[in-house]
C-alpha cells in the first residue's frame, strides 16, 4: 500500500514537471497520473485510473474537452506579436468498430475553455468555440478527422484550422520519411501515434507534424503554413483538446502531452506513457458474442447433423412398429387378400371409438372409409394371443375372400399382426338383424322382409354347405351374425370365426365355440361343429325371427331360471296352438300358413338327434315352396320334449370348457 502511494507520488512528480513563469511557460504530461490538478475536463471526458486522457467514450453523438486549467501568456503584451510556441502529443483514436471511426479529435487554443454545451459529430466538439467563420473567435485548431464532411478532403485527414472548422490546409494523415517518400497513417487504426505543432514568431510558419510512435520527428512537416497568429490568438489563452462523437462511435485517447512557450516542447519520456489496448473491453465484448455464437453454431450443427437422422430413424421406426404386420411364408400365396394394416388404420381414423360399430365375442368391428376407394368397410379386429389354427383359418378365410353369393357378407381382405387379426368386410348399412327383433326395436320388419331375410340365409348356408367347392361350416349362425344390406337382404357374416376363437381359447380340452342357444346339443357332446350343428342354430334362428323372442330369454330374473325359445314353441305346438308363438309385432299383413310352416321348420330344425334334421337343400326347398312341408305332429319330433337334450350340467360344463367369455359376450351383447 505504501510502495503503491510512493510510486504514484514519484510518478506525478515526473509527470508533471511545471515551470511557470510570467514569460516562459512550459508544462509536461507524461501521462495524467494523479493527483491531477491542472486540467480540466468537461462533457464526456475523463482521466482515467490508468493515467489515460480519455477524450470520448462509446456515448454516441456527445463531446468531450480537455484543458490545461491555467491561462497560458501568447504575447508579453497586448500590441505584441505571438510569440513562438511548440507542442507535442501522443494519441490513439480507438474506435468500436475496427476501421471505423468517428468522429474525430482537435489540438484548441481558445480564449475561453468552460463551454456550456457540447457540440459533437463533425463539429469536433468545436461549435460552441467556433459558431462560423469569424475573426472574433480566436480559435486556432489542429484536426484529427475521421469523417468526411463536405468541406473535407477524406475521412482520415489532419488540417489547421483558423477560427472555422473549414481547414486553411489540410493533409491525408501520414508523414515523409527521409527519403522524400510519403507514408501514410491510418488514424483510427488504434495505434499510438505522435503529433508535433510549431509556431516560429519570426517567421509566422506553422509546422504540423506527426509519425507512428517512438519513430523520431520527421524532418518535413505534414501540413505547413505561413500566417501571422497575432490576429488569431489573443494575450491569454487555454490549450487543449476537443473530441465529438456520432452514432459511430470511437474512443479518443491522449497519453501524453508537453508545451512551451518561446522554445521546443520538451521531450515525452515515451516509455513512461500509459498504454491501451488496440482494441476496446466492448469490441473484445463483440467478438466473444461473434465467437461465441460461432461455437453454438459449430456445436449445433454436427448436433443437429448427429440427432436428426436419429430422430427421423426414431420416427420411422416407431412408425414401422405401429404398423408391422406378419407375413409368413405360407401366406404369400393370399397375397392378394391381404391388406396393410396402415389403410386400415387410416381407414378408421386410428380405430377411435367414434367409429365403433359393435363389440363382440372375438373382438370389435370398426366402420371405416377406404383411402383410396373410398370404399365404406367394416374391420373386424380379433384378438389372438394364440398363433394355432391361425393357418388353417387364414387359408379359408382366403378361399371365403374368393366367394361370392348375394347373401354373404363380402370378406375384402384380412391383415394379421402381432396379436391380432384384422377381417375386412363390406359395410352393410342396415346393422344387424337382432337389432330388429329385439329390445324393443325402433323399427320391427313386416313379415315379408323378414321371409326374405331367411330365404337369404337360408341360400347363403346352402351355399356353404353344398354348392361351394368344399363344404365349409359357419359355426356361429345367429340373428347378430345376420347383416343386412342396403335392400333389406339378408347376408350372413362371421363365417369361421367361432373355430379360430374356439382354438384359441383353451385347445385342451373342447373346440366348442359358438353361441349358447344355438348350439346344437350333439355338437356341446362331441365338440365337433357339423352342418348338422349349422342347421340346428338356423332353426333357433327361425324361431327367432317368427317370434321375435331371443334363444334363451331368463323368465325370471330372481331364481334367475332361463326359458329355451325352442322348448316354449313346442309348448304352444303341444297345446295345438303352434301361431300363439308368433311375433305380436306382427299385424295382419303375414300369411298364417307360412308363419305356421316357418316354425314347425325351425323345430324340425332344432331337433336333438341331428340325424332327424334336415338338411340345408331341403330346408331351402320348404321355404321356398317348392316342396311342402309334411303334416307333422308334435309326436312325429322323437325326443322332442328333450329337444334341447341338454342336461342341467351341461350349463356349467360349457361354460368351463370354453372359458365362457367368448360366448357369453356373445349372448350379452349379440355381437356379430
Ligand atoms: C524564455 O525563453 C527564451 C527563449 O527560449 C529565453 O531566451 C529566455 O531566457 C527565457 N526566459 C525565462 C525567464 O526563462
Ligand atoms: C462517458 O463518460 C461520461 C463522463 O465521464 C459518463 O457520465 C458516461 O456514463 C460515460 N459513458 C459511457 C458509455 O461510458
Ligand atoms: C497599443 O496600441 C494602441 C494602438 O494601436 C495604443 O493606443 C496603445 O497605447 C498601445 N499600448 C501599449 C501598452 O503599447
Ligand atoms: C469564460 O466564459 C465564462 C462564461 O462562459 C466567463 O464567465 C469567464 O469569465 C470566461 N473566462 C475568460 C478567461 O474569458
Ligand atoms: C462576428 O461576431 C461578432 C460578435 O459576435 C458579430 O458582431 C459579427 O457580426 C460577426 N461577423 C460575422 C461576419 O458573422
Ligand atoms: C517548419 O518546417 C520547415 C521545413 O522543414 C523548417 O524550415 C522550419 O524551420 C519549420 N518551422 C518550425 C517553426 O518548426
């Protein structure tokens, strides 16, 4: 601390070696160290810590003045002429911007320095000192410029000026070296640069002189001119120095400065200037954020280049994922049937719930819109944990694809992925058939539509059983399997379905798959699925349809005891009157002998013993008239008070074996 204070001590007394007398006055600044008592700064200005006469600093359009505090004696007395004076300086113009600058700096000698205002910009923070050319203002100036203004001759000139900013003459900065050989200077290049003026009394010449720093005073002055100051300066007068900025902006630094009167300025110790740095703490600060966003941009885009071809990989694989589908060997021969599980998907807008169409024992059907075709489609998505069967599914499920008869659904294709199966059908626009018939229906079918319906099935399961060219069992037929178009028709879906879910379900022990009610009593015994079985469940399905009452319909919901539609018409047909079971939505317009043929053919139908049922041909050939159906007794039906033949345990035993959800979904819900 003490070491410090002495230095400083020891540096001012250096620094400012006074010598003032009332003739000769010289005065010497290497470097403003403190205590600094003689000069004096106004607007922007300031000493800094360092040592440095800082003229400007970055405050755009602002000026800043810097004077030596004491009056300085130019004539002995007023009638004298000007006497002889020399002054050196060094200084640096820094600006924000390399190369740029503005606005400029100027050596003053004025009558007066406490100027109210500053003027900046091209002024050089002159214009109160100078308001225009007029002898009355006394001011003799040497400018630094670093703007070309109308009047200048570039932006980078040094002139003397005699009471106006107009120059008397001016020179580009640089200076001549001893061969004659002009060197030029750059004045906002940011380096330190040393400036010598001289007044001769006698000969009224002033030499303007300047070089790079540390180079010694060039022999042939930059700017010279002959004129008598005696008409410029009066008998007392300030020096100093003035600076402006713009809206760009430049730092203007002095580092060191010495002046007499009558005789050369003395020496600048020049190593003991203080020193700044070539470029400012806010260009440093610009070219960290230029760096530094350089960097972002070298670290973000290898980043960018790195991480988006893995997102887009990310993207593409989960999108892959979301819509794999397995294709095995054996299934290209069904190439033609299959569909890709993204139409699908997009079909049924990512099967949300609004396109639900029913849910059912072996999954839930969609209703979608083809992309391309615009084809209007239901989408049966069944669940498969189990891959068995599946082969063999697939392959009929093909060979359906290839059927075509007027009252079967239309099968357009399936899609098989990891756990689940997707059918595709034609959307039938009219639901399905149950919905008619039960739950109190909006709208009931005469019995006409309802004739027709079963006609259609009937032909559909002819067709299956016989006219195909291998005999292919529904397994499931029942009133929600019975879709019907846009005309009403009867189209029987769902074929096959009941054997794959059959299998999946438990293999161990039964393939009995279907819906209770339905089944035919040797097809719970044997587990084995016959068009005998098929023909037994169309005739639960006639029954149904002239009755209008459901397979199992639970008498009593307490004791919870179940009524067998086929048992309950039978009861009517014992008690010798077989149309009491008839549908009471039905009016008038129904023929009795039909409705009467339709429901002793649904219990011919439905007998226990498979080999008294008739078969599908027969069943058509009744319906349709062309073979009348025999005038048969309720005794002709052997057995038939056991119809169902379907011991008590048989319940339980059924719904163990098949693990019961599939066809109590089915019962519940009348899903297709
Ligand atoms: C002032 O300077 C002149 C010229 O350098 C010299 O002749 C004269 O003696 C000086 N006077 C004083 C008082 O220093
Ligand atoms: C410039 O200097 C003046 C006077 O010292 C000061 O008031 C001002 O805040 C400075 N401006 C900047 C930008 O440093
Ligand atoms: C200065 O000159 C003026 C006229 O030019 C004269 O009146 C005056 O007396 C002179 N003063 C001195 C001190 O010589
Ligand atoms: C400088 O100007 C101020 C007012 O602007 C004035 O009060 C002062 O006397 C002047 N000083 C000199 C030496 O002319
Ligand atoms: C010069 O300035 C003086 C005093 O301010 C004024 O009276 C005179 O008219 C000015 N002359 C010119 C040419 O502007
Ligand atoms: C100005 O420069 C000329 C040419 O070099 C020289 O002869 C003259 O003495 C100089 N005058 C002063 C005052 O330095």
């Amino acid at each position: 601390m003490l070491l410090q204070l002495l230095t400083i001590f020891f540096f001012s007394l250096l620094s400012q070696s006074l010598q003032i007398s009332s003739q000769n006055l010289s005065f010497t600044f290497n470097g403003f160290y403190p205590p600094l008592t003689d000069i004096s700064v106004q607007g922007i200005s300031s000493v800094t810590p360092k040592g440095v006469l800082k003229l400007t600093n970055f405050t755009t359009t602002d000026s800043g003045h810097a004077f030596y505090s004491k009056q300085i004696r130019f004539r002995d007395s007023p009638n004298d002429t000007v006497s002889s004076f020399s002054t050196t300086f060094v200084f640096v113009i820094r600006p924000l911007v390399p190369g740029i600058g503005a606005d400029g700096m100027a050596f003053v000698i004025a009558p007066n320095f406490s100027v109210p205002t500053a003027a900046p910009s091209q002024d050089l923070g002159l214009f109160n000192i100078i308001n225009n050319d007029n002898d009355t203002h006394h001011v003799f100036a040497v400018e630094f410029d670093t703007v070309q203004d109308s009047f200048d001759p570039d932006n980078n000139h040094v002139g003397i000026d005699i009471n106006s900013l107009k120059s008397v003459k001016t020179s580009p900065a640089g200076y001549w070296n001893e061969n004659d050989q002009f060197n030029k200077l750059t004045l906002v290049s940011a380096e330190r640069m040393q400036v010598w003026v001289d007044y001769d009394s006698r000969t009224h010449q002033i030499n303007v002189t300047m070089a790079p720093f540390r180079k010694d005073k060039p022999k042939k002055p930059l700017v010279s001119i002959v004129r008598d100051l005696s008409s410029v300066l009066l008998q007392d007068m300030f020096v100093g120095f003035s600076s402006a900025t713009g809206s760009i902006l430049s730092e203007h630094f002095v580092l060191g400065w010495s002046f007499r009167v009558k005789g050369e300025a003395p020496l600048l110790a020049l190593s003991k200037l203080p020193k700044v740095g070539k470029r400012s703490w806010m260009t440093w600060f610009a070219l960290m954020f230029v760096v530094l966003i350089f960097l972002i941009i070298l670290c973000v885009i290898p980043l960018l280049i790195i991480c988006l071809p893995i997102c887009l990989l990310r993207c593409i694989l989960r999108r892959r994922r979301k819509f794999a589908e397995e294709i095995e060997d054996w299934e290209t021969e069904f190439a033609k049937n299959r569909m890709k599980f993204k139409d699908l998907y997009y079909a049924t807008k990512g099967f949300k719930d609004e396109g639900l169409l029913g849910r059912g024992g072996f999954g839930s059907v969609y209703k979608g819109i083809m992309p391309k075709t615009k084809k209007e489609i239901a989408v049966k998505r069944v669940s498969n944990k189990s891959q068995q069967g599946l082969k063999e599914f697939v392959s009929e499920i093909a060979s359906i694809g290839r059927m075509s008869h007027r009252n079967l659904v239309p099968l357009l294709g399936y899609c098989r992925r990891k756990d689940e199966l997707l059918l595709v059908y034609e959307y039938m626009p009219n639901g399905s058939l149950d919905k008619y018939l039960h739950n109190s229906p909006e709208v009931s079918l005469d019995w006409n539509q309802r004739i027709k319906i079963i006609k259609g099935v009937a032909s559909a399961l002819f067709f299956l059983h016989e006219e195909w060219e291998q005999v292919v069992i529904h397994r499931d037929v029942k009133s929600s399997n019975v879709l019907l178009d846009a005309e009403h028709n009867g189209r029987l879906g769902d074929f096959g379905l009941a054997r794959l879910c059959g299998h999946g379900t438990d293999p161990e022990t039964t393939n009995v798959a279907g819906t209770w009610g339905y089944l035919a009593p040797d097809h719970i015994r044997t587990g084995r699925a016959t068009t005998a079985t098929d023909v037994f469940a169309f005739g639960v399905l006639l029954l149904e349809v002239a009755s209008g009452r459901r397979p199992i319909e639970v008498q009593d919901s307490v004791s919870g005891e179940r009524v067998f539609l086929v048992d309950w018409v039978f009861q009517f047909w014992i008690d010798g009157n077989i149309l009491g079971a008839k549908d009471p939505n039905l009016w008038y317009d129904y023929e009795v002998g039909e409705i009467e043929m339709v429901l002793k053919l649904g219990l011919l139908c439905s007998q226990s013993d498979p080999e008294n049922r008739p078969t599908m041909r027969q069943v058509l050939h009744y319906l349709r008239g062309d073979v009348t159906l025999p005038n048969l007794q309720p005794s002709d039906l052997r057995g038939s008070e056991r119809l169902l033949g379907i011991p008590e345990v048989g319940f339980s035993e059924l719904s163990l074996s098949t693990g019961g959800s599939s066809i109590t979904n089915s019962l519940l819900s009348g899903g297709r």
